[in-house]
C-alpha cells in the first residue's frame, strides 16, 4: 500500500528556519515524483514545485522559486520542502503528493499534511 | 505564468446537475484534473485526463474538456458532494484553478 506520511504540526517565529518532512512507503521511492501543495488558511490550493528523487531533478512553479527549497534523501525515502527564513504568510497547511506513474505529475496518493503556523 | 479560472462557487439542489468549468489557454493541449475536498481533507482525484474516472469514484462524476474549457459534471449531484473543487493542469509547472465551492441544498 502506497503511503506518504508527513512530519507533524510546527510552530515557528518569523525569520525562523524550518524543514518539513514526507515519508513514502510501499513503492520504489526513486521512481516517482513528489510534488508540494500550499494551502492558506481559508485559501485554495497552490502547486509549489515538484521533485524527482531518482536524480534530484526539481523544478519550481515561479510563484515560489527562490521561497522555498525542495530536497529527498532516497536512502530514506523522504522528500523535503524547507525554509531559510519563515514569514508570517508562510503560514499554510503543506500537503506532500506522488502521481500514480513515474512520467506524470498530478497526485493521487497525498500525505495527511503539515500545519506551519509563523508568529510572533 | 498559466492560470487556470473556475467560478468562486457553484449551487444545485439534490438530484440535480451541477457543471464547475476551468478555463485555460493551454487546455487544448493539456490534460485538466479535478479534484475534490471536503473540510479538513486533503483533495482526492475525482478525474484524470480530462475525462477518465478513477476506481471508486462514483458514476456520477464525470469530465470533459473543448477548446480552452474543461467541464466537471455532477449528474444527480448528492448532499455528501458537498466540497470545494479544484482543476489542476501542467504547462511548465503545475498549477491549480482558484476552486470552486459546490453547495448542494
């Protein structure tokens, strides 16, 4: 059974760093993509990038190139979305997806989500 | 950058058809998706490329795209499909239309 488990709810001040966690079990990590999703409180859902652990291959949507870093370490299955600094508008709920095949980008397997609340 | 356009919300009565569209200008080219989520969930995939149902996806949903359109349909839409629905589609990323909220009352 393919699952993705993400790390738990974290409460950060602004200027703070931080890095978020996704586990996969139950398929070959390095064969499939893994995209990040924010959600804003009451907002919908944004596409931030994706990453291919295979090879490190990651790539950005504009709105957040630059914002934030996506990283995997395969020898233990785990994708990562990170912060250097946080902003109070980093605020979100930050879900973790795999595609159903290794060439496609849109998730049907999702993590339970992370909450990252940033406040003073 | 792409953008994908859905109506802010969308209101049928039971039993009724509900039709959310998502506008973009690379849809003709690219496949759209919909997906589906409930307060506090995180989104299922209710359709794939542009029309295709996943398993345990009621028969009720369904999906269609023309020209710069994609169309989620809800044929006898039910109390429980009650949710915010999202399209997605890629161009050199992936993106997300703004969601629409489908009361069903």
């Amino acid at each position: 059974e393919v699952q993705l488990v993400q790390s738990g709810a974290e409460v950060k001040k602004p200027g703070e760093s931080l890095k978020i966690s996704c586990k996969g079990s139950g398929y070959s990590f390095t064969s499939y993509w893994i995209g990040w999703v924010r959600q804003m409180p009451g907002k919908g859902l944004e596409w931030m990038g994706i990453i291919y652990p295979g090879d490190s291959d990651t790539r950005y949507s504009p709105s957040f190139q630059g914002q934030v870093t996506i990283s995997a370490d395969k020898s233990i299955s785990t994708a990562y979305l990170q912060w250097s600094s946080l902003k109070a508008s980093d605020t979100a709920m930050y879900y973790c997806a795999r595609p159903p095949t290794s060439s496609s980008w849109y998730g049907v397997y999702w993590g339970q989500g992370t909450l990252v609340t940033v406040s003073s | 950058s792409y953008e994908l356009t859905q109506p802010p919300s969308v209101s049928v009565s039971p039993g009724q058809t509900a039709r959310i569209t998502c506008s973009g200008d690379a849809l003709p080219k690219k496949y759209a998706y919909w997906y589906q989520q409930k307060s506090g969930q995180a989104p299922v995939l209710v359709i794939y490329e542009d029309s295709k149902r996943p398993s345990g996806i009621p028969e009720r949903f369904s999906g269609s795209s023309s020209g710069t359109m994609a169309t989620l349909t809800i044929s006898g839409a039910q109390v429980e499909d009650e949710a915010d629905y999202y399209c997605y589609s890629t161009d050199s990323s992936g993106v997300f239309g703004g969601g629409t909220k489908l009361t069903v009352l």
